[in-house]
C-alpha cells in the first residue's frame, strides 16, 4: 500500500514514498519511518483495515500528542464509528463489555480508575514480585536447556509474562494454562482471523468476571483482591471495572513483554559488541548496564511500534497539520525513538546510553502502568539467558526470521536458537 499525500498542499510530500504495513515493512521498518520523518512528520494514510488516519514520526509532535488531552482514547469520538467498528482497538472488546479500562477512557474517569488500580500495582508488590519472576526465568530455561536448541519466543519468551501477570493477579495455577491458550490466539491476531481473537477475549472477559466475584468472598494476597479493595473515598471500582481492569492489564501485560524479550535478544545478536559489553558486566557482577541496557533495547527496536488509537475531540494543528475533529491518530513510538533531533546516532545501539527518555511505555497520563513490572521481567529474562547460556546464537540467518503482522505491536513470530546443551 502506497503512502497517501498529506491534506496540506504547502506540505505534500515528493509523489513516491515508501510503502507501508506490508511483509517487507514489517520486517525493517525503520527507513520508510526515517522518510516519514523528513518528509511527511504527520502523515495521513488508508491503514490496511481501511480505517483513515494520522501517524505522528517525530519526537517532538509525538510527546506533545501523547500528552495532549484534545486526543482523546475513548472510541466514541471516532467520526466514523459505523465505518470503523471492529477495525480500531482490541477484538471483541466492545461486545465483551469490556471497553471501561484505562487504554479507552479520558480524565476524570481515567483518574479515578488509575488511582483506584495504582493502589493495587504498586513498585513495592512488583518489587516483592522478583524472586517469582526469576524462579519463573530459571524453570522455564531449565524445561529447554539440555536440548541445546530452543524457539526463544514460544518456550520463554511468551510463557514467561503470561505465567508471571496470572500469578500477580491471582489466577489459580491449574487454571493458567488456559490463559496461556487465549493469550496465544491473541498474539497471532496478526496473521490469524480476528473471530479467534474475540472468542479468547469473550472466554478470559467471563472467567475474569467469575474469579473476581469468587474472590470477594475470599480476598487474597493477589492482584485482583487488591483492585477488589481498592477505595478511595468510598469510591470503589464496580465489578464490570474490575474485570475490565484485570483483563487489560494481562492483556497488555504479556504482549509487550514477549516483545521486549524477542527483540531484545534479536537486537543483541545482531549487535555483537553490544552483547559482549553486557557479558562481561553481567559476569563482573555489576548491573548498571543491564539497567540502562533494557532501557536502550526499548528505544532501539521497542516492543510497541504504535501507541493505541487516540481520536481529536476539536480541529487541532500537530506538526503544521490540521487534524480534523474526529480523525485518529497514531503515535509511532518506534519512529519518534529514532528520531535524530532528540537522540544522538538514533540507529546505534548503545546499550550505555543514559540520555534516553525514549517514549517506549508512553508519556503523560497514559504512560504504561506495568512499566516496572515489564522492565523486571526484561532485565530478568536477558541477564539470565546470557549467564547460563553464555554462546546463545541464532540458529538461522537473520534475515530468515518473519516478524508478525498487526498494527500496534512489533515482534517476532520465532526464535530459533541453538546453544551447548546444560544439565539442569
């Protein structure tokens, strides 16, 4: 699909452009993002859904748009929402009553929920949490390690925050596989059918509903007992919000954590003095550069590409566009982290780097509230992949590896590696 001129003649870019959101894209989308930048920073496009819409590729615009309280996320004030139903947001959400979370709602209902649930997801439980997550890392690298090969997103990457966020919530352990099913269906919605997807999110929505209204009549010391208790002045969620909340936080828990994960090891592989660096800093025992490392992984080839849809609620000007009222407008994360005006040789990975407020989880009100919980399982997962499998490499070429289709997330389908065979 050929890239759409922009709606403002003063603006128009050069006719030929790069072409978006097809295999090759998917696979390297970061020079057809480097042309957007120069040439077209707001750039209106005819997404593969169909749906019309504003993609934000600069640094500046995209931290002014992700804080911009004109952009709104509730889908309503979409102008088409005829056209565009079940083409913007998660499948099957909206029939699934489970639209109230925080990734479709504006102030002052998105502060009150969002004080209500960061009561429950605070840094001291995720905190608390580390010993679970790396006895998690180590089981799951123990199920492969005498095999000596391994597909590294479907044998840990993905199980990994899976298990991790159903444990944080509560969810019985003989129950957790099931999650892991519906999760499954839900991360190949890009090259699957979304009828699967809105099956899996109408099978968590109801067991959600039924734990958490098990759960009041026996709180426990769990993720969702606490969102249960969570008051703020008489106000507490009801149990539609509840359940909304819990669904999204696994929802956009786990997805964003494989991803992080995949691409990270992938970035490392393809960056091998970087990989080195880590090693030895890992092997000396020191963890500053594992911190900052996980930080330079997110802006280098992030686990979101876009952020979730927003909508103008008022013609407003970005980037010397006019958006019209009604308009969505995606923010390309993985662009604006690139962006050479804010970050010094953007398409460098420098795992040291310490100037880096990139946008990988968001800014302003909306900025990503498992943020501490993601980095714990990322810091995790790579430091103990690289210590107890020092030689990891990939076990077909780079340029093999197929990255899954869809709009908001990047990551990959597999991961094959191969590596000496551990005894556990």
């Amino acid at each position: 699909m050929h890239e759409q001129t922009s709606a403002n003649p003063a603006d128009t870019p050069p006719a030929e452009g790069p072409t978006l959101f097809d295999w090759e894209f998917a696979t390297d989308p970061y020079p057809a993002y480097a042309w957007l930048r120069e040439h077209s920073p707001v750039h209106r496009t005819k997404l593969p859904s169909g749906v019309e819409a504003w993609l934000v590729t600069r640094y500046a615009d995209a931290r002014q748009a992700l804080a911009d309280q004109r952009l709104s996320k509730n889908p309503a004030h979409h102008a088409e929402p005829a056209h565009a139903k079940g083409k913007t947001g998660i499948p099957g959400e909206r029939k699934a009553e489970l639209m109230t979370h925080l990734l479709n709602i504006d102030p002052p209902d998105h502060t009150r929920l969002r004080r209500l649930v960061s009561k429950a997801f605070t840094p001291r439980r995720v905190a608390e949490f580390a010993p679970r997550v790396q006895a998690l890392t180590d089981h799951l690298i123990d199920a492969f390690a005498a095999r000596g090969e391994a597909d590294l997103i479907h044998e840990f990457a993905f199980p990994l925050p899976i298990y991790a966020i159903c444990e944080m919530l509560g969810v019985p352990r003989e129950d957790q596989d099931d999650f892991r099913d519906w999760a499954g269906m839900m991360i190949r919605h890009g090259g699957g059918p979304r009828g699967g997807v809105a099956r899996s999110v109408k099978q968590m929505r109801t067991y959600l509903g039924e734990l958490i209204h098990r759960k009041r009549d026996d709180l426990g010391d769990d993720l969702i007992s606490d969102l249960i208790r969570a008051s703020d002045h008489g106000d507490h969620l009801t149990e539609g919000e509840a359940t909304a909340m819990a669904f999204i936080l696994l929802f956009a828990g786990f997805e964003t954590t494989v991803n992080l994960i995949g691409n990270g090891v992938h970035s490392l592989f393809t960056n091998p003095d970087q990989r080195e660096r880590l090693q030895a800093s890992l092997a000396a025992g020191e963890s500053a550069l594992l911190a900052t490392g996980v930080e330079e992984l997110l802006r280098y080839d992030g686990p979101v590409e876009l952020a979730t849809w927003r909508f103008a609620t008022e013609p407003l000007t970005l980037g010397g566009m006019s958006v019209a009222a009604g308009d969505p407008v995606l923010v390309v994360l993985a662009a604006a982290d690139r962006d050479p005006e804010r970050f010094a040789d953007p398409d460098t990975l420098d795992l040291s780097r310490t100037d880096n407020q990139h946008l990988g989880y968001g800014h302003g009100i909306h900025y990503c509230l498992g943020a501490p919980l993601a980095r714990l399982e990322g810091q995790t997962a790579l430091a103990t992949l690289l210590t107890r499998l020092p030689d990891l490499e990939l076990a077909v070429p780079s340029q093999d590896l197929r990255w899954r289709g869809g709009l908001i997330m990047r990551g990959l389908r597999t991961l094959p590696v191969r590596f000496t065979a551990q005894n556990t």
